[in-house]
C-alpha cells in the first residue's frame, strides 16, 4: 500500500532531525510515519507542499492543509487527522475568553485563514482525532460515526527514573507556552490569595506579555516561575519529579502532552476533561471545571491534606492506566484498525 502522509517539517521530518521533534506532535507525526511505513512506501509532504497528480492508495493529512492536498490529488482513501477539539468552537471559545479576560488571542495556534472544518470533514473517509470522549462530543454529531480516537504517549526512559523520587507536596504547571489556551488565568486566580500551607506552584513555560506582568500581579509568592525548559532534558525532569501534583486547568486540547510527561514523573494531576487524557485516565485524577476557581481552590487544598497511602494509591493507580491505554503499542494499533476499515 502506498501512502501520503502530509505534516509539517519542522515537527517532523523522516531522516532528519526536526526543530521541533521533541513537542508532541513531532512524536505523533513520528510514530503515524512508522505505522505507515509497515504497510508499504510513505510520500512524505511538508505542510507548505501543494504537488498535483499524485495517486496512491492513501492520504493522511494534518487537518489544517488536508483539504488543499486532498482536492489537488487522486487519492482511493483519505483521512484527516486532528491533534486539537473541534476547530470552530475551540476559536469561539479562546475570542470570548480572550475578551473576558483583556487578552491577546494565541493567533500562531489557529488554522490558517482558507481552513474549512465543515469541508474537511465531509471529504475525509475516516478522521483520526487525538482526544478523550470530551474532545469527541466537541465534535458536531453529524460527523462522529466517522471518527475513530487516538492515545498517544511521550518518550517515557525519560521519566520513569524520577516517579518513585522523593516528592514534596509542590505542585507543577507544565506548558510549552503559558497563555490563554492553556488556562493560565485559572492558575493566576485560584493561586492569589490561596493558603496552601508552605506548598508552592512551580510554573514551566514560556511567557510572553502581558501574562508576565499578571503573573507578577497576582502572585502572592506561592508562585515559582522556572521559564521555558526543554522537557527532554534532565533538569526538567528533575523539577518535575520533585512535584506530588501537577495542577493543569487547560481549555481547550487534543491531549496534553506536558500532562503525559508529569503523570509518567510521579505527580497525580488536577485537570480538567478539556485535557484530553484517556477517560480511563482521568478515572483516577482530580478532575475540575474550567474557570471554577473556587472549585479548582478546594480541589487543591484537598489533596495537600492526602494521607501517604492515598497518594501513593493513586498515583499507582494513573501509573496501571497509563501503561494500559496511553502508550505508542496503543496508538499503532488504533490507527491500524482504522486503516482495517477502509481496506
């Protein structure tokens, strides 16, 4: 079977060491290229690529240019593959949230302009979504019956040395970048003015303005910000391994990859459905609304008075969940089965 797998090079490229291989989707582009490549020859294309007169026996593209590739090529299977919820409401939610708050939108994570989700998702045979049921119902019915979910994982050799580390009761905030999306206002409000008694919130990610200076604003000195760090690196996992708890009020997702990483580090999260996590997953964290501040406070006062044991009970609890739906084994052969349906 001969294949087209459209991403982008700066997350992935095969034979090459990609700027952005590390991020989670470099890891996804990396592990459907494999997957791919079991079943016979892979075209590859940048996201940028507009060839015509391909024919193969199938396309997968990045949602945001499937449509572009899909209608410039003869292809006998197509399918689209999401890495966040649906692409409409996600934009209405972040404008109304961003007006709430006074605000810059994150305009380098949305779609480019000519994107069309409502056509994109009647031309695709299948549609690939990484996501939980949450980011599923996100989705208008309409267009579920031909969505098929996907888990995927992270390079876990680089964090299962620090899960049995010794742990203080601290929390983690963990994000490529720290902004509107990522429910960094939630983590400003429910930290200002909260007793956590000697615990503290250590901040990892890049902030640019204003959230640097709400971040001065609201915080009372319960917050530690660390700056962007590379998450493969030791220093990293370290910080991380450190944390009891990592304490992610995300919006919006496909799955959260910076999430994924501090589970498979030891802490036990506080997150929201939005994440993205596998349900079976999320069955044992300490899941919170969106912009519930005084549930997310409770939510954090609680589990600072945990026993030991109950600690220890879920976090071996997320580890058994984790290593049975959230891994690469998984996402191979999800992405199998969908393909067994079309041929």
């Amino acid at each position: 079977m001969h294949s087209v797998l459209s991403y982008f090079d700066s997350y992935f490229k095969p034979g090459n060491a990609a700027p952005l291989c590390n991020h989670s989707a470099g890891q996804i582009a990396s592990h459907l290229y494999d997957v791919l490549s079991e079943l016979g020859p892979v075209t590859y294309l940048d996201a940028e690529d507009r060839p015509t007169g391909l024919f193969s026996d199938l396309f997968v593209g990045h949602f945001w240019n499937y449509l572009e590739i899909a209608k410039r090529n003869r292809f006998r299977k197509r399918i689209a593959f999401y890495a966040v919820s649906d692409p409409d409401l996600r934009r209405d939610l972040l404008h109304s949230l961003a007006a709430r708050f006074n605000v810059p939108l994150p305009d380098w994570d949305f779609p480019p302009i000519y994107f069309d989700h409502p056509a994109t998702m009647r031309d695709a045979d299948l549609v690939l979504l990484v996501g939980n049921s949450f980011t599923l119902e996100t989705f208008a019915p309409e267009y579920r019956d031909k969505i098929r979910l996907l888990n995927y994982s992270v390079d876990t050799s680089l964090y299962t040395g620090t899960a049995a580390a010794p742990k203080y009761n601290d929390f983690c905030y963990v994000a490529t970048q720290c902004g509107l999306r990522k429910g960094f206002m939630d983590v400003l409000m429910t930290w200002s003015g909260l007793d956590v008694r000697g615990s503290l919130l250590h901040v990892i990610g890049g902030i640019e303005p204003p959230w640097d200076n709400l971040l001065e604003r609201f915080n009372d000195g319960n917050i530690v910000y660390h700056g962007w760090i590379d998450s493969h690196s030791p220093q990293y996992a370290d910080l991380v391994g450190r944390c009891r708890f990592a304490y992610i009020p995300t919006y919006e997702e496909g799955q959260m990859g910076s999430l994924l990483e501090a589970m498979h580090c030891g802490c036990v999260p506080i997150t929201t459905r939005a994440s993205g996590i596998d349900d079976h997953i999320l069955a044992h964290c300490v899941v919170i609304e969106p912009l519930n501040i005084a549930q997310q406070k409770e939510a954090i006062l609680n589990v600072i008075s945990w026993s030991a044991e109950e600690y220890r009970n879920r976090q071996r609890a997320i580890a058994e969940a984790l290593n049975a739906f959230q891994n690469w084994n998984v996402f191979s052969s999800s992405v199998k089965s969908a393909l067994a349906e079309l041929f």
